[in-house]
C-alpha cells in the first residue's frame, strides 16, 4: 500500500518541486475512500465551525468548483458516482444530494463529495489569501488562523519560507495556467496515523524506541494540487492526506537510506517545526537496521 515517497526523488531543500498534472489525474481515490468520507462527515456534522470556513467574496469560486467536480467525478468515476434528476450519487456510501439545496455553502458539499481538503485561493492587494476552505484533515494547523490571510502569513512558521520560498510562490500563482495544473508531494513523519491533527497535537508526541520506531511512527504525505479556475480566476489548492505506518511505508534498503539522507540533510530549524528532532535519533537508529534488512524484513 506505498503511494508516494517523496524523499526518493532528490537531496532535500526548500523547494515546490511542481510536476504537470494530467486534468484527468485531478481527484484521487484510494482504498480509504469509504473511511475518509466517513471521517470528513463526522467533522462536518460534528465540528464544522473548525473544519469549514469562507469569507463571503469566495462564492462565486465555490460555486465553479463545486460545477468542475460535479462533471468530472461521475465521467472519471463511473462506479462511484451518478448523475440523475439533478443530483449526484455516491455510489459507494449511499448518499445521494442535491447541488441546488447547497447554493450558500457549495465548497461544503465539494468536500463532502471527495477525500480531498479544498482551499480557495484569491488574489489580492498583498498576494493571494486564503478565502474559504474545507480542512478535515490539517496537518498541525488550524483554519480559523489563516482564514483570510496571504500565503506569505499562512507560512511565517516555515523556517526560511520568507526569505528563500516566498519570491518563487509569488511567481507561481502569478503564472499558473488554468489549462495547465500542476501538483507537488510533501511529508512528514507523525507519531499517530490520525488524519485530524490541530496544532495542539504537537504536545502529545510521545517517546519512541529504535526497536518499535517502525510501528509507532507513520510517514504523512500530501498530494497537493494546484489549478486556476477559469471564470473566477481563484486557485484551488487541493489536498489529498495519505498516512502509512513506516514499517510499510519503507519497505525496502533505498527507501531506508534516502529517508535517512534526507533527515540528515534537514536544519535543525526545519526538523523542529516537523516535529522530526525529539525522534530523530531513534528513528535513524530504525533506519539504519532497517537498510541492513533484507526487502521481506518487517517494523
């Protein structure tokens, strides 16, 4: 079940590392959906003043989001969803809703359709600014902190973004075609394989073992994908959470000494604010035994 590894491709650094996205390829689905949806329905019904947010400028971006997901799904995905009578079907968990009733708050309805996060992007005086999204499974931040605020704010806490990131993101979404989406990989390592994770999760990190660093932490990859829509001209930054024990997720002697390079090759800065430092050593000490294992090996 290994989806991305991202840490395979290259030396780490601080960088986008955009690759071209076929239209088609927009949406994943994967063997969770069932499970994630699920998921992003209890926060919705449960707790969706946290996971769901727009300022009153983005409707007209909601709205065309909602209309380019309610083509592609049932074309792309036949088997999971289904127009009729003015609705779409999900084929697989049983709901079925009715685009009109959700006028007011269509990203909402979008993200209840997909298992990925949406975030509207808006350009304005100070650059694009996060003007809506739904965020069911944030990666240690919270919406109601960067609602509203540029791309340079929402990322003040990455070591370096201003200075060495922030010129080239600018110049990204000054550029970026809408015939021409494009998509990235990030990841993390984490001590849990919840998809929720606010920011005060951070204080919950426990302390882990060499011998059991395979099993107790998990590598977290985002999908995340960037196009322009056509008529309001806003981004969407799209999300989609994979998160995978590390005893499967390195499954064989390259994989082990490239994400062992890459931690070593990470500031300390930059280690920090993944929460990589306080299990840095034992998960290298897992690393290190798990290249000297032979591709059948185990956590």
């Amino acid at each position: 079940m290994v989806h991305y590894r991202p840490f395979l491709d290259a030396p780490w650094r601080l960088a986008m590392s955009l690759r071209a996205l076929d239209p088609a390829d927009w949406i994943e689905i994967d063997e969770r959906f069932a499970a994630d949806l699920a998921l992003r329905r209890a926060l919705l019904d449960g707790r969706r003043d946290e996971v769901c947010a727009a300022l009153p400028e983005s409707l007209a971006g909601q709205a065309e989001l909602l209309a380019l997901l309610l083509d592609h799904l049932p074309a792309r995905f036949p088997d999971r969803y289904r127009r009729d009578d003015g609705a779409i079907a999900n084929l697989v968990t049983g709901e079925r809703f009715a685009p009109g009733t959700w006028s007011e708050t269509p990203l909402e309805l979008a993200g209840r359709l997909v298992q990925e996060d949406l975030c509207l992007l808006q350009r304005g005086a100070a650059g694009y600014r996060l003007v809506a999204a739904v965020l069911c499974f944030p990666a240690h931040w919270r919406l109601s902190d960067k609602l509203g605020r540029p791309l340079v704010a929402i990322h003040e806490p990455v070591p370096g973004f201003g200075e060495r990131l922030a010129p080239t993101v600018d110049r990204f979404f000054a550029n970026l075609s809408a015939a021409r989406p494009v998509w990235r990989a990030n990841w993390s390592l984490v001590d849990t394989d919840e998809r929720f994770l606010p920011p005060e999760h951070r204080e919950a990190s426990r302390a882990i073992s060499a011998a059991r660093a395979g099993e107790e932490i998990w590598l977290r990859v985002e999908r995340q994908t960037f196009r322009r829509l056509p008529r309001s001209g806003d981004v969407l930054f799209g999300i989609h959470t994979y998160v995978e024990r590390l005893a499967t997720a390195i499954d064989d002697a390259r994989a082990a000494l490239a994400l062992a390079a890459r931690i070593g090759e990470m500031p300390d800065a930059m280690a920090r604010y993944k929460g990589i430092a306080p299990i840095r050593e034992p998960l290298l000490a897992w690393l290190a035994q798990r290249a000297r294992q032979g591709p059948s090996a185990g956590g």
